[in-house]
C-alpha cells in the first residue's frame, strides 16, 4: 500500500502545558484523519482524536480556519501538517 501526503497547514502556535497546537488550514481536515507533523527536529504521526474552532469541539475544520489540536507529544511553531493517506482511500 503506498501513502500519499496531503499538506493541509502550519502549526502557528503550541502551548505545551495543555499539548494543544494552533495550526492555520489551508484544506479541511476531519476527526479520524490520519496525520503527520513535521519540521526541523519534530517528526509525529497520529489520529486527529480532538480539535476545537473558537472553544468548540468539531468534527471537521474547513480550509481557511485556525483550529486548536489536541497533540500526542510537542510539536512546534512553524511545523507542516500533513494528512496521510493510503493507496486504498484516495480518490
């Protein structure tokens, strides 16, 4: 099975205490969706579990929003996120 990256943002912001990063969209991204964020010397994948829009738990975040993610280690400002997908999912 190959895997595809889809980018679909930046981490703007993480505060490490809560491990919420602040990443601007730029293509939606769903709860469920398998992830990856990298950059310099941060290399994480894992499943989008919880994010929120303005204090607000949803589902899927639009293109063009800034959401609060829910992160399973540090991650940091200016880090790329990608979607992943495999052979068997993409369109």
């Amino acid at each position: 099975m190959n895997e595809e990256k889809v980018y679909v943002g930046n981490v703007r912001h993480f505060f490490p205490r809560i491990s919420v990063a602040i990443v601007d969209l730029v293509r939606e991204l769903k709860t469920g969706d398998e992830i990856l964020i990298q950059g310099r010397t941060t290399s994480l994948r894992q499943k989008v579990e919880s994010m929120e829009i303005e204090h607000k738990r949803v589902e899927v975040a639009p293109a063009g929003s800034s959401i609060g993610l829910k992160t399973v280690e540090r991650v940091r400002e200016g880090d790329s996120v990608y979607v992943v997908k495999t052979s068997a999912q993409a369109p």
